[in-house]
C-alpha cells in the first residue's frame, strides 16, 4: 500500500478514547477525521455566517463567484459533524466551482431524531434558492451536495421527501460515499470490504439513534428504497464511492435503479480508497481529484 494510503488507514483505525460513549466517541472521530488536512480553498474563500430560523449555517464564498449556489450536508452518521469538520471541504467545493457553498449545521440525534436534521436540510435548500451570502436573491443555479449520512439527507431532499413545503428542486446533486439505506438490503452491509471508518454494527447503531421507532424500510431514511415515481424525480447527479468502502454497494443499487428510469446519473467508483476520502486534501492525490471532478460536474 503507498505510503499516504497508509497513514490514513491507520488514523481511521485509531481506538476512541477509553471510556468514551459511543456518541462521543463518533463526534471526536469526525471532527478529526480529516487529519486536518485543507487546500487552497480554506485561505482564498471568504466565511459569511448566517442563521436559517433557529438553524447555524455558514456561507464559504470563493472570489469571484458565479451565480451559482451549492448547500452541503455534512456527514458523520447523523450525530456528529459540524460546520468546523467539513469546512476545508466546503471550502475546496466552493473554490474549484467558482460557486458559494452554504454549510448546514443540522440538529443532530439523538437529541434531535428523525426527521430534525432533515428538516433542516430542505430548510438549507430552500434558503439558498433564495438568498445568498449577501442577502436576498434567487440563485441562478442550485445545487446540493452530501457526504455519507448528509448524502442520505441529500437524496431524500432531491427526490421530495423532506418534511418542509416549497423546496426548490436542486439543480445538480452530487453524493459523495452515500448511506442510502439503514436496512440490509441488497447492496447493504452483508459481505463488505474491511471499511475502518463504516462497519455495518455501528451503522445500525448510529440509525437507531437517528430514528428509533421508526420503519427502516421508510423512504425518508432509507432513499434507496424509494419508489420508482419519486426516484425518477432525481435531478442530474453524480455519485462518488470507494470500491473499497462498505456503502458501495448502495451506492451501485441505487445507480441501478436511477439508470433504469432514465435519470442522467453518474457513477464514479474509485479504487482502494476510505469512506469519504475527499477529506483528505493535500494528502491523497485522489482527494483533490475528486473534488475537482465534482466541481466541473456542479459548473455545467
């Protein structure tokens, strides 16, 4: 294995903390995951916070940018993540796109189950389709971005299924290692990869805190499970996943369907890498690739 390839897989496979909860320990985990690793993107964009109701959010604004809008949704399970942990990439998006990134900072579970945090999500949406980082005005493109669990969120958003009337229907979609369902469907957990960052037990525990009570098989928290009627709503979208990591096979189910409705969805599986590697700028050639990609895909 290279020798960055390899650093990082040690830094995910790094024990919690002794005696730390399982929360905890997830909130700890993804606020370091990416080794703070940043490009240029952190240095050139311009950090415009802003309040969506009772909603935190900020806006990473590159120079010169477009009249484009990009809202991302964090990962981290649904319980962890912050506007500090994804912020280099919101950053990095923002710079290569030439396009303002707004940044939600959703409630998290548990003390604030399902469906807070996807509330909050199509309330970010809908904010950006109307506002900008100086103020009120509609976009003159809109579109939405999610990393593993905000890639979840992000489906559910574009295919209409959030809670919040009016949303506006995103432009372009990009998902990045998407959990796109909490049950083990096919393309579930059974007979994946060794993933330190995602393990089907923990993702089982991290969607019982997300939505307990809930039914998994719920198209709200389970897209891959939507219906063909509402699948066939998805916007142009790009999906990126590792061979290597636990929620490919989601992600190729879910390109499946999408391509036999006829969705203009792209699938690109890049080999031998962890979950989300885009967090890893600097450090992994393929991080910087992939943001790269994801950005011409946002430009067109």
């Amino acid at each position: 294995m290279r020798s960055d390839l390899a650093e990082v897989y040690a830094h995910l496979r790094r024990e919690p903390e002794e005696g730390a909860d399982p929360v905890s320990a997830m909130r700890a985990m993804v606020e370091g995951y990416g080794m703070g690793c940043s490009g240029a993107g952190l240095a050139a964009c311009r950090v415009v916070p802003v309040r969506i109701g009772a909603m935190a959010a900020e806006w990473l604004v590159p120079p010169a940018a477009g009249d484009g809008r990009i809202v991302y949704l964090h990962g981290g399970g649904w319980v962890a993540g912050s506007l500090t942990s994804h912020r280099a990439i919101a950053a990095e998006l923002a710079l290569l796109a030439g396009q303002a990134v707004l940044v939600a900072d959703y409630r998290l579970a548990p003390e604030h189950p399902f469906p807070a945090g996807l509330g909050d999500a199509a309330a970010a949406l809908a904010h950006a389709g109307a506002n900008g980082p100086d103020g009120p005005g509609r976009a003159g493109r809109l579109a939405l971005v999610g990393d593993s669990a905000g890639g979840n969120l992000a489906a559910v958003v574009a295919i209409g299924l959030a809670p919040l009337a009016d949303v506006p229907r995103p432009d372009r979609v990009v998902l990045m290692s998407p959990f796109l369902a909490v049950t083990p469907v096919a393309g579930g957990f059974a007979g994946e990869p060794d993933d330190p960052a995602v393990a089907g037990d923990a993702m089982g525990l991290v969607a019982e805190l997300y939505a307990p009570g809930s039914d998994p098989g719920d198209p709200a928290i389970s897209p891959l499970l939507a219906p063909d009627a509402r699948l066939a709503q998805l916007p142009p979208t790009l999906i990126q996943a590792s061979a290597a990591e636990t929620l490919r096979g989601q992600a190729l189910v879910f390109a499946q369907r999408a391509w036999a409705l006829g969705v203009p969805l792209r699938l690109s599986l890049w080999p031998d890498l962890p979950h989300v590697w885009h967090a890893f700028i600097g450090k992994l050639p393929e991080a910087d690739a992939a943001l790269e990609e994801a950005a011409a895909f946002l430009r067109t």
